[in-house]
C-alpha cells in the first residue's frame, strides 16, 4: 500500500447509535493529539479483497491517544474493521 499505514479501529458509536459511515482510525508512529491534527484533511483508502478501493476522508481527531476520525463514501463493510487503510 502507498501512503502512511493506518488501522481501522471501530464505528464511531454513541450510547445508543451506531454511525456505519464514520470510524474510528488509527495511524502507526501517531501518539498523541497534536501528532494527529497533522493528519486532519489527508485522504484515506481502503482497499477490497477484490481491489476494488473505497475512499474516504479524515475529519477530526478523537480523544487524546492519537486516534483520528475518518468518513467513507459509502462506509465500509464490517469485515474492514481491524484491518489497514493508506492515508494519502
């Protein structure tokens, strides 16, 4: 994969909602939040077992370890979950 690796972590989830276009990413090497603003506005891919790419965009940071938020197209299927993406 070209670009930074990255890891899809989770939804993005309320106390009783579950938002199935948003998720939760996590970069390798970014620690902190302020690592993570660096990366607000890059382009990230994620890419099908058939190679077909679904893309999206990172929106925001998320809590204070260095986690960003990302929003897909069209969301991802559940099987992305706990695998890699390339941020852009």
């Amino acid at each position: 994969m070209a670009g930074t690796e990255a890891t899809i972590v989770n939804y993005r989830m309320g106390k009783h909602t579950e938002h199935t276009s948003q998720y939760i990413v996590k970069i390798s090497g970014v620690e902190s939040k302020e690592d993570a603003k660096k990366h607000v506005g890059k382009f990230i891919t994620w890419k099908t077992s058939t190679g077909k790419n679904i893309h999206g965009k990172i929106t925001d940071t998320h809590g204070n370890g260095g986690a960003l938020l990302a929003r897909f197209e069209k969301g991802l299927p559940g099987q992305a979950l706990g695998t890699k993406a390339s941020v852009e």
